[in-house]
C-alpha cells in the first residue's frame, strides 16, 4: 500500500491490517510496517492493581529509623505481655 492510499483511506488500512501486516511505501521504498498488538494477558492482581484494589508494596528505605514508641517501662511490659498471650497489637495502645 502507499503512503498516498494509506492517507486517503486510514479505515481500510487498519481492516487489513487485522489479518496480515501491511507494508506502506513511500515512492516505493517499504517505510512503515502497520500490524495488530495482541493485548498481554492480565493477571488477577494486574486487574485489582488497576481498580485500585491494591497497591504494589513500597521498598524499606534504609535511612528512615523505625518508629520509637516512648512509653514507660511498666505499660512496655504490658504490652510485651498482651501481645505474647495473643491479646492484641501491641502498637494499638
């Protein structure tokens, strides 16, 4: 196909190109090859990525220090204690 045909009538092209690659020219010299992408294929978590489901895991920066909790030494222990006899989160006090 020209180049001259392919700018008159784009549709037709691209119908074509639904079944084997077109090859423009241009002064008869190939210059564009036109083809069909086939879709990748989308896994679950690409699809709940998408919708905002979830999001990917951000990576640990090494130069921000964990938090430090200031509490004193008797409500640590609490803590420690109901966290060991499955109480609950330790950090939801």
């Amino acid at each position: 196909m020209t180049l001259t045909e392919f700018n008159q009538n784009p549709s037709y092209a691209t119908r074509l190109a639904r079944t084997e690659d077109v090859t423009i020219t241009d002064r008869g010299t190939p210059t564009f090859v036109l083809s069909l992408v086939t879709p990748q294929p989308t896994t679950k978590i690409d699809e709940l990525r998408k919708v905002g489901l979830i999001q990917p895991a951000q990576p640990v920066r090494p130069d921000r220090p964990f938090p430090v909790l200031d509490v004193s030494p008797a409500v640590a222990r609490e803590m420690i204690e109901d966290f060991e006899a499955g109480r609950g989160d330790p950090l939801a006090y």
